[in-house]
C-alpha cells in the first residue's frame, strides 16, 4: 500500500542550531499538509502545500514539496526550545478518498 | 468556543470488555476520523465518515467499530476482539477533506 516514509525519527541539537525532517512518498501525491506535536498534546496543522516545487515560509520555519510531488522538507533555522515536539508530514494521494496518509514523525529535542 | 472534544482522558479496559470513545465537535464539519498513535509511531487510520449515516474502515480496522448517526458525533469502540488495545487515541475532523482538526486524545490502557 501506498506509505510516506519521514526520516530522521529522532533528532537532538543545541539550541541555535538548524534542523531539517524529510518526507518521501512511494506515490505522487495530490498535496502535503505538517503537523506539529507537542509532548503530551495532540497534532496542530502547520501547513499545507499543494503545487510541484512549492515553497511556504512561516518565520524561522521552511516548507518545500518536491517537483515531483513525491518529497518533502520541513527546515527550521535556529531552533528555539519552543520547537520541540514531534513533526509529522501527511499526504494525500491523487483522486483518493481524501484519507491522509501519515509520515512516522520526527521528534525534536532542543538543548539549550 | 469551537472544537473537538475527546472523552474520557483516561480510560482503562478490561479484559473481554468493549469500552467506547467519545468524539463531539461543533465546528459544523461533514468529516470525522479515529486514529491510533503508538509511541515512536505515526497516526495510523482506524475509521473515517465523511457525511452522517456512512462511515468507511481505515487501515487498521479490525477490532474496532464506531457510528455516526449525529454529524457532531463519531464515537468509537474499541472491542475485546481488539487484543492491543493500549495506545493514545485522537479523534480529527475537517470540512471535506481539507485541513484536520484534532481532540486531546484519549490514553487507552489494558487493567
């Protein structure tokens, strides 16, 4: 079955420091939507990308979906200790019953 | 104040019972969704309704039943045929098939 792979599934880095969570889907996908857990929570929508080679920014956080609509990237630079939690990628596959498919997260640690 | 409301919190099940999870929102959206989170692992689909009176089994189905006889409700059983149980459960809802609101969750735990 279709799956969308997330890689690193764990990643610790000082404060300052930039990260990057990365996103490949088996299939074309229709569009890519983030989502952010904290430790304890429940998963916020962050963003959704929707064109081949689409690029959204929002303050110190980069989003990129690939110009194949198969990948893509999640970069924050200089992380802040705000910024932990676990990041979860989800595609939806062209001309399908709109049912997401989620990426396995990667959880950031920040050291300050 | 809009939203999606998971009850109980907590909840812990014994075994051979079946135990429901409640799902109420009332941001006025057709589709509803239950999935399973596993610690180191992602959202995994368990059921999905996109309008009241049908529902559709997700990826990971078996065990499970839910209804939805209400748009604002999409409750959730988890039965004694589903024999691992314990695991942290989040209810979603969008307006067709957009952007995914979720509930706190509910932890699951086998006595």
């Amino acid at each position: 079955g279709q799956q969308v792979m997330q890689i690193p599934q764990y990643q610790h880095v000082q404060e300052g420091e930039d990260f990057t969570t990365y996103c490949n889907s088996s299939t074309t996908l229709s569009n890519i939507q983030w989502y952010k857990q904290r430790p304890g929570g429940h998963p916020v929508f962050l963003i959704q990308l929707v064109k081949s080679g689409e690029v959204k920014k929002q303050k110190r956080l980069t989003f990129q979906f690939g110009e194949a609509k198969k990948n893509s990237s999640l970069h924050i630079t200089a992380t802040q200790t705000t910024d932990v939690g676990t990041y979860f990628c989800a595609g939806r596959r062209s001309g399908n019953t709109g049912k997401l498919i989620f990426g396995q997260g990667t959880t950031l640690q920040v050291k300050p | 104040d809009g939203g999606i409301t998971q009850s109980p919190k907590y909840l812990f099940r014994k075994e051979g019972q079946n135990v429901t999870l409640s799902c109420e929102q009332n941001l006025n959206h057709d589709a509803m969704y239950w999935y399973r989170q596993d610690p180191g692992q992602g959202l995994r689909l368990i059921y999905y309704s996109h309008i009241v009176n049908d529902f559709q089994k997700g990826d990971i189905a078996e065990g499970y039943s839910v209804s939805r006889e209400k748009k604002e409700s999409f409750p959730l059983t988890v039965t004694s045929a589903q024999k691992n149980p314990t695991a942290f459960y989040l209810c979603a809802s969008s307006i067709e098939k957009n952007i995914q609101y979720f509930g706190a969750g509910t932890r699951l735990s086998v006595l």
